[in-house]
C-alpha cells in the first residue's frame, strides 16, 4: 500500500496541474473574448492624411505677384486739362474752343458732349475742379464767380481697333487744351506723353 502512494501523489499533481492550467486558459479566453468583441464594434475610422505642405502652398494665393495676371480691359480714356492759373481770358478761350468742336451741353449730366468722328461715342467734356458737372458755359452759365481751373475728357474705346477715328479726336482735343495753356494728365495723374497718346490710339 505505501509502495504505490508516492504514485497516487504523482497522478494528483498532475490532476492539480492540468486543472490549474485549464483554469488558466478558461480565464484568459474569457477576459480576451469581450475585449475583441468591443474592438470589432469599433467602427474602422482611419486618419486621412493631412495636408502636404507643398499642397497647401499650392492652394493659397501668391503674393509675390509673379503668377500671371488677367490683362484688364479699358472701359474707358480720360485725360485732365489742368490750368494752373485760371484767368478769365482762358475760361474764354474755352468757352470758344468749345463753340469750334460744337459741343452740347447735356443738362441732365451738366456736361458737354462732342460728337466727332463717331457721334454714337461721343466726348464728354466735365468738370475737373470739383470733378463732375459744368455750368453751361455756352449760353453764359458761370459768369457770376465762377472758375474754371480744369477739364476732363472721358471717351470709351472702340471695339475693334480699326474704328479708332474718335479716339484721334480725343488725342487732338487733349493737344488743343494744351496750347490754351493747361497741363494734360492721364488717367494717373501723370503728365502725358507721347506714350500715353499712342497707347490710347491703340
């Protein structure tokens, strides 16, 4: 009887052990099941990548002002016929340069317009100094006080460049005012050159 107890004891521990480990592997596959199960429900969201650095500089605006840029159209020519000491004799002469190209007096406007070569675009012949409206110089209208210390010229540019009569008169009228001694500007403000001539000739 005692010769088989140490085997007796040697198949318990075995029992103890494998129950042990059976014990083991039950709890881990209980505790591992929920987690997996939890992670399964996750929805499968993934980062999209953001950004590039090179991708969003593409995207934003240059401000260095070297991307090309849209040429923008002409609406319309001006010139400003400044004179720098307004006498009554060269509000005269005015008055009579205006009476030489026929110029009508719009009093809805209180401008002048000149019909030239294309009465369909006419010149408009306005005030400078406060800039807008004149008076009717033509029918005496600004005798009382008041001074002509300059004009502007305004005409649109024609469709096609061929049919440039009107913009010709529009350069002579600018040269006209001059010899009356006033100081022609362009759209800039800058004194007019032969260069602003031919670039409104086209």
């Amino acid at each position: 009887m005692f010769d088989s107890l140490p085997a007796v004891l040697g198949v318990v521990a075995l029992l103890g052990s494998l129950a042990a480990a059976g014990l083991a592997l039950y709890l881990s596959v209980a505790f591992l099941r929920p987690q997996r199960a939890a992670r399964s429900a996750e929805p499968d969201v993934k980062p999209r990548p953001g950004p590039t650095s090179e991708s969003t500089q593409d995207s934003l605006p240059s401000r260095s002002g070297n991307g090309p840029r849209r040429a923008q159209a002409v609406t319309a020519h001006s010139l400003f016929v400044i004179f720098p000491e307004p006498t009554s004799e060269i509000q005269a002469d005015v008055v009579a340069w205006l009476r030489k190209v026929e110029a009508r007096y719009d009093s809805v406007f209180e401008v002048f317009n000149v019909a030239g070569e294309q009465p369909a675009n006419p010149i408009k012949v306005a005030n400078a100094f406060p800039p807008g409206t004149l008076p009717d110089l033509l029918n005496g209208q600004g005798s009382d006080g008041f001074q002509l210390r300059g004009l502007s010229l305004l005409v649109k540019p024609p469709l096609r460049r061929s049919r440039n009569q009107q913009m010709h008169v529009f350069v002579a009228f600018g040269r006209e005012l001059e010899a009356l001694g006033g100081e022609v500007l362009d759209a800039d403000r800058q004194p007019a050159t032969e260069q602003t001539y031919e670039r409104i000739l086209g």
